[in-house]
C-alpha cells in the first residue's frame, strides 16, 4: 500500500510538474522568478533576507562566509542523497514507516538549511502528531516486528509491547 501510494504521489507530482512548466518557463522572467522561490531564497542568497532567521546550525554555518556557504551547500546535498538512500534500502513498508521517514528528512533539511526559521518544524511535528494519535491496526506489526533484530527488540520494544 505504500508503494502504491508513493508511486502515486510521484506521479502525479511529474504530470502537474509537466502541465505547469510552459506557462512557468514561457519567459526569461518568469525562469528567473521560478528560481528565485524555489532554490535562491530558502538557500538565503537573493538581496531580500527575512528577519526571523533563527540560529539553527545550517545559519550560523553559512554565517562563516563563502566557505561557511559552500560547507551548508554540501551538508544538505549529502542529506539529500543520504536520504534517497535510506529509501532505497530500505523501503518504507507501511504508512506509518513513510511519516517516521519524513519527519526525519524534514528536520535534517531544516537543521541544515541557512535562511531556515522554527516555524518549519511544524511539518515534522505535525508528522509525529499523527503518529502519536494514529493507532496502528492489531497484527499490522506483527511481520514487521519480527524483522527487527532480537537486541533491538529487547532494548526498544514497541509501544504496548513487552520486553522479551
């Protein structure tokens, strides 16, 4: 089910993707306006700078000058790349797996984004929100639960569970 729901996601992301483009790209200032919201301001380097900066890591890293940029820059392509990683190794197996995966993704990017503010955890924690409320289905666990190694079963046992 997650995977069909992945897939879903992605694909209908590529088709509107697709549809909006050549209204997006139709002229070199509508490119340069598409740039600048997606990839120059979250990364701090347009002339307007928000005044609600916090002093999150991935700030006080590009605060350093060039070098302090470019090492930001680098730090959030390596978590970019490990996170794809993490998925294709291993997959999420149900929703709830996916929620962990990206609250973890959030908060990593946003950790190490330099003109971030705190206000963007509130995806991540909206993420374990609903976790928390979320209850999981009676035996929906129970494959994967015996996936997990023994140690980390005795050391970490699932919520309403007991230590074997």
């Amino acid at each position: 089910m997650a995977t069909r729901f992945t897939a879903s996601a992605i694909g209908l992301t590529v088709v509107l993707a697709a549809a909006a483009a050549p209204a997006a790209l139709a002229t070199a200032t509508a490119v340069n306006a598409v740039k600048q919201n997606l990839i120059d301001y979250p990364l701090g380097t347009t002339k307007y700078k928000t005044p609600a900066q916090s002093p999150l890591p991935g700030h006080l890293i590009a605060g350093l000058g060039p070098a302090g940029r470019l090492t930001v820059d680098v730090l959030m392509v390596l978590a970019v790349l490990a996170f794809i990683g993490w998925l294709i190794a291993r997959p999420p197996r149900d929703e709830r797996d996916a929620a962990v995966r990206l609250a973890v993704g959030y908060a990593v990017i946003f950790t190490l984004d330099p003109s971030t503010r705190f206000g963007y955890f509130a995806y991540p924690l909206a993420l374990v929100g609903w976790l928390a409320l979320s209850k999981r289905v009676q035996g929906e666990g129970d494959a994967a639960e015996r996936r997990r190694p023994a140690l980390v079963r005795k050391l970490l046992p699932r919520r309403g569970a007991a230590a074997t």
